[in-house]
C-alpha cells in the first residue's frame, strides 16, 4: 500500500497550516524531492478553499487542527468540490486517534509530523498516484475494518466509536480545556448547538452531568498524548 512511485510530472503541492515556521519546513523537505513543488500555502481552512479553487494542485497536504475549521470538516468540503484532487492529512495526533476518522471524511493519507522526511514524501507520491497511503498501524486498523463487522479499536473501550465526527472534536476539546463559547468560535457553531453535543455526548458514554464529562475528557486527553495543547 505504501510502495513509492516516481510520478513523470512535478507534483503541484498546496500546504494548509496556521504555523509558518512548520510549512516552511514541510515546504523544503517535499521541494529537496526534486520531482515535487510547493504552488501554493494558506494559513486557514478558509484560505485553503480558495486557494485550491484557484491553482487546482495535485495534491492537498493539511494539517488537522486549524483555526477556522477542523481538518476533518475541511477534507470532506475539499472532496465533495474537487474529488480528483487527493488530500493529505499532516498531523501531530497520533494514528489511532483520527486516522481512521480522517479516511471516512475522504482524506486519502494519514502521516504523523513525528515521522521522517522520507514517509511524507513517499505519502505525496503515493496519494498523488491514485492509491492510499497507511501507516502500519492504520493498515492493520483499515483490514480489520474489512474483515470483522467489530473491529477492534483504541476507542471502543471508553464508548468513543459511538461519537460522530463533530461529537469526537467538542469532546476533544472539551477534554482541552475550552468553554462552550470557545469550542463555538473554533468549530464555527453556537454556544447553543455546543451544548447540545455535549448533552448527546453524555447520553452516549452514559456520564450523569456535564462536570462528569469535563473530568472524563480532561483525564482522556491526558491519557492520550500528555494534554498536548491543539
């Protein structure tokens, strides 16, 4: 699956990420390829909508959490306008935490910016092929999904996998810290719908009230990745 090709055109590369220092990096490392250029970078999930209507690149790399949308929310508006362009999804999270959510929005790669050059530029050559690129541990999570109609997963135990999409980020963010409005304001709802998640979050990992769900957030992302702040 994750078989490098070496494409006969330069790819045309669009970088979505709020954090200049980082796509300057990630600019270099895919240009030092050779066969691969940057045509374009943005800073907001907004910015990127525009930007790949305008230049229509090859390919889409993008982080996840960004100011104005998730990665998430801006992958499935990325394939529902230009489904022949493939995304990437560059991200800090580990695989077993959106990997898989990523896939199901239409994203056609997952790569950790924890790994080497070497993967990243092999996950452009391979998305831009047609074909998707998978970690190990995202491969064996994909097969399992084929091949049992209960796979397992780093979720289920805690009732996670009953979240949709949107329920999993106000969780997340829930668990980060942030207060109603401000999980609005970073996901582009009301105070009012946030709660409403929130409720239905409750109703389905069966926590009693909402500070039963702040504690078991908090105590979930700090289980998770050391309460890395998004």
């Amino acid at each position: 699956m994750n078989e490098s090709s070496t494409p006969a055109k330069t790819l045309r590369i669009l970088l979505i990420d709020d954090h200049p220092f980082l796509r300057q990096g990630v600019a270099m490392t895919l240009e030092s390829a050779g066969d691969i250029k940057i045509c374009g970078e943005a800073d907001t999930a907004n910015a990127g909508i525009e930007a790949v209507r305008k230049l229509l690149p090859d390919v889409v790399v993008t982080d996840l959490t960004l100011p104005d949308k998730s990665g998430i929310d801006l992958t499935r508006i990325l394939v529902a306008e230009h489904p022949e362009i493939p995304v990437l999804i560059l991200s800090m999270h580990e695989e077993g935490l959106y990997a898989e959510r990523c896939i199901r929005a239409g994203a056609k790669g997952y790569v950790m910016k924890s790994e080497g050059p070497t993967h990243l530029i092999e996950a452009v050559r391979t998305v831009a092929s047609g074909r998707l690129y998978a970690g190990p541990e995202l491969a064996q999570r994909l097969m399992s999904l084929l091949s049992s109609p209960n796979p397992p997963s780093a979720e289920r135990d805690g009732g996670l996998q009953n979240l949709s999409d949107r329920e999993f980020e106000v969780f997340e963010l829930v668990g980060r810290g942030h207060t109603a409005k401000e999980i609005g304001a970073m996901l582009g709802l009301s105070s009012k719908t946030v709660d409403v998640h929130r409720s239905r979050i409750r109703t389905k990992l069966d926590l009693a009230t909402t500070p039963d769900l702040t504690h078991y957030a908090v105590r979930w992302v700090q289980a998770k990745d050391g309460g890395a702040n998004l």
